[in-house]
C-alpha cells in the first residue's frame, strides 16, 4: 500500500537532521520517517505557508517538529519563538511530552498553557524564559491579553489537528489570535481531514500554503482489520456489546464509540453491571478531573473500557488499543476514520468493529465507498437476544408524541452541544449525501499516485 511504499523509500538519514535529533530519534527506535514526516520536513523548512494532511497516527507531530527543532537556534532570549496550538488540554500534555522527547540532547524551553487550571502558575513558568510554548487557544489568549505572554518574537505558528479545532468552534478564537501575533511569520497547519472548513480558513487568512497530502483520509491504514454487525436497534447492540466483553482475553483494551454525549451515558448505564470495575467514560459534560482520570486508567490498563464520543478521543494517542467499537455508525466518514485510527497505531495491528441499524445503513454504504472497501459483515451470534424495547428515537413518532411528557430512563435524541455542527445536522440524506461527501474529501482519482500530491501542491 501506499503508505508502506513510500516509508521504504525516505530514511531518517535522507532528511539532514542534526546530531542531536538524530540521537533522540534512535533513542525512540522509531525505523523510518511516516510519509507525511518526510514529505513535510524540506516544505517546513523552506519557511513557506504548509498545510499538512493524512490519516491520524500517522505521526503529525514530529512531522512539523522535526524541521522546527533543525533549525530553532539556542536562545537564552525571555519570549517564545514558536507557538503550537491544540484544540484539548489532553492534547496540550501529549505534544509537549513529544517535544520533549524529541528535544531530549537540545537545551530547549517548553511550556504547555491550557484552560480549566490556575493561570497563575502558568504565568510563572512562562516567566522563567520559553523557546515553544504549545496552549489551547483560548487560555493563551488570555495570556497574552494580561501581559504575562509577549508574542512579538514567534515566527512559527503550528495549528495542529486543524480540523477538531473547527469543529469544536474554535474559528473565532483562532482569528483573535491572529490578530496579535506578528504579521511576518510562517503559518504551519496539520490535519487529519481536509474538511469545508479546513478549506475555507486556508482561502480566507493564508495566501497559496504549500499542501502536503498523504492517503487521503478515507483510505484505512492496511494493519487494522475491520469487521461489521448488523443489528436490529440500540439494545441488541448493547447485548452484542456484553456478550463480547465477556471475552477478556480477546477484548484487551476497548474503546467504545458514540456520537453523542447522551447516548455515551445511555450505553455507560446499560451495560453489564459485571464490567462495573473495568469501565470508564468520557465526554464533553464530565469535569476536567473526571475526563483526565478516565484517560489515564484507561492508557494505563487499569480499565479495560471507555466509552467516548468522537470529539473527546480525537487526536489522542492511547497505547495499544485493540478494538475499537463503533457503537453507532458515523454519518460523516471522517468520525469513522478518527475513531479506527486509535487503535493500529504505529503499525501495531488493530480491530475495528462497526454495528449498525437499518436506519444507519446509509452511512455504513457511505463509508464503505469513500474507502472504496466493503467491510466484512459478520452474523450476529445465535446467542444474542434481539431485544424489543425501543429507545425513544427508534419508536414510532406517533408513539413519541404521544409519550413526551414521559421522564424517566428514555433516551432523547438531539443534537449535543458542539459534538456535532449544527450544519452537519441539518445534512439532508438522500442522493446529493454522496456528492457532498466526495466534495468534501476532494478523492484522488487514482489511488496511491504519488504525483498526486505534487499536482496539488498548489492551491
Ligand atoms: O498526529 P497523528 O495522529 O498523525 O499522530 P501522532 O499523535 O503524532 O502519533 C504518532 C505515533 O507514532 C506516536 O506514538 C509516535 O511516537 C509514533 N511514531 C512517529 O511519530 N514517527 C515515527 N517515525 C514512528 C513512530
Ligand atoms: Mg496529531
């Protein structure tokens, strides 16, 4: 495949890093650069405007760092001179821990500012002196609002996981950023889908960014094995689910995926009580607490299960997932790619499994032709009972109407607050849903020509 193909070609040493990068990198024991780390380094170099894309785990991260710390030069100076930004706080964590590790025989000053903790301490460690500091946007914001942060010397700006940050509607804060950093600076943006929104912040703020795209998102990293169930409705899912989680041995480390917030604690309350121990959550409504713990038990091995909506896992970086659930199916195929992407990570092998209802049959044809992939379907297991209770979205409407001023333990559908897009839910299903889709992902005609990214290069 592609991807394989082109990692043989490009060594570490073909790249010019220094000595010191050289040695971390080894250290590491990383083999070869991914594509997208060899084909951005020169393109980060050269100082142009780039923007990077390919598929999650794909190595994003030192795909722009690489080249940055090639040429950051040591400086004892106070301001920082190069500004990554990341949409979570979770995120903010697992960069600077990467910077750090690939920083490893450089003296170099990294720190991580992100919202939800004291902004004071913050302050002090900004004021013993940074070379990188890597923040959400708007704690950063407010940093450089109250004087603590001085931006007049960054001359890189790296938004990273460009994508999530518009979807979590964080457009309005980038332009506030812009608008106080120096005007003469490089702009390196990387991100896992090329989405509408992608597209239009590059036309409206960035004049003609190189493009670096490798594997256009849509085509799955060839180590993680899909399978798919079709299943009657919410409650034979979650039977399906039970009966699965009982197989430890097989189920190591699952991560559970849904769309929305309310189906997450839906499903988290109405699966077995016998994995009550192994079982953790996250989504957008728990506290900053809750959310670290959740994510921490579960890298650690110390909960076998999370169950997580699309927004909260995107980006992050677990060890060794082994299956990933797609509880539901994803309307739009980008949710699907980010969701098996944390599992297979850095060529380990990984499991994907999809479930879907008639009604989510749509999108499953959906997905399937974008990767241009027919996912095996496997037959729900004698043993499973098909369950007759309905939640309150599958029942008829007659049925709802008549039942809405019931409370109680019914599922209400709806979209949650900035888990999707309000113009994603407005989506119309029917036959201009293809056209869209293939639009948004802009699909090479041919798959795996290298030249594709050369052609494209300019906007
Ligand atoms: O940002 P993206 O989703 O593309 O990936 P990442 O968060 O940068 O994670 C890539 C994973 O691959 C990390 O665990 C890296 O340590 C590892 N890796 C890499 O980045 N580069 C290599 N050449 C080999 C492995
Ligand atoms: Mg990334």
């Amino acid at each position: 495949m592609q991807i394989k193909l082109q990692a043989m070609q490009t060594t570490f040493e073909d790249l010019n890093l220094s000595n010191q990068l050289r040695n971390a990198i080894e250290d590491l024991g990383f083999v070869k650069p991914t594509p997208i780390q060899a084909e951005s380094f020169s393109v980060v170099r050269s100082g142009k405007d780039v923007v990077g894309i390919a598929q999650t785990g794909t190595g994003k991260t030192f795909a722009y760092m690489m080249p940055i710390l090639r040429d950051l030069k040591y400086s004892t100076q106070q301001h920082p001179k190069i500004l990554v930004l990341v949409p979570t706080r979770e995120l903010v964590l697992q960069v600077v821990e990467e910077i750090e590790k690939l920083a490893k025989y450089i003296t170099l000053r990294v720190v991580g500012v992100y919202g939800g903790t004291n902004i004071n301490t913050q302050k002090r460690a900004i004021a013993q002196g940074t070379d990188v500091i890597v923040a959400t946007p708007g704690r950063l914001y407010d940093l450089a609002l109250s004087k603590a942060l001085n931006l007049k010397n960054i001359q890189k700006l790296v938004i990273d996981e460009v994508d999530v940050m518009l979807d979590l509607g964080f457009r309005f804060q980038l332009l506030n950023i812009f608008d106080i950093l120096p005007e003469r600076r490089q702009n390196i943006m990387f991100s896992a889908t090329m989405t509408d929104d992608v597209d239009a912040l590059i036309t409206d703020f960035f004049k003609t960014p190189e493009k670096v795209s490798i594997a256009v998102s849509g085509t799955p990293l060839d180590n993680i094995s899909q399978q798919s169930f079709d299943v009657p409705n919410f409650f034979t899912k979650v039977n399906l689910l039970n009966h699965m989680l009982k197989d430890k041995e097989t189920y190591k480390k699952v991560l559970v995926f849904v769309g929305f917030k309310r189906t997450a604690d839906l499903l988290f309350n109405s699966i077995d009580e016998s994995f009550a121990e192994e079982i953790c959550l996250i989504h957008s409504n728990k506290t900053q607490n809750y959310r670290i713990r959740s994510i921490r038990q579960f890298d650690e091995g110390k909960n076998r299960i999370l169950v997580a909506t699309d927004v909260m896992a995107r980006g992050l970086d677990f060890n060794g997932v082994s299956h990933v659930i797609n509880f539901d199916t994803p309307k739009f195929p980008e949710n699907y790619m980010h969701r098996i992407g944390r599992t297979g990570r850095a060529e380990q092998e990984g499991q994907s499994i999809l479930f879907s209802t008639p009604n989510e049959q749509e999108h499953k044809a959906g997905l399937e032709e974008l990767m241009n992939y027919k996912i095996p379907k496997i037959d729900l297991p004698a043993e499973i009972e098909i369950s007759e209770q309905l939640t309150e979205d599958e029942r008829p409407r007659e049925d709802r109407e008549r039942s809405k001023n019931r409370t109680g333990l019914e599922y209400v559908p709806g979209p949650a607050f900035h888990e999707k897009s309000e113009k994603n839910s407005k989506t119309n299903q029917g036959g201009s849903y293809r056209r869209e889709i293939a639009k948004k992902y802009k699909k090479p005609k041919t798959r795996g020509d290298k030249n594709y990214n050369k052609r494209n290069k300019k906007k």
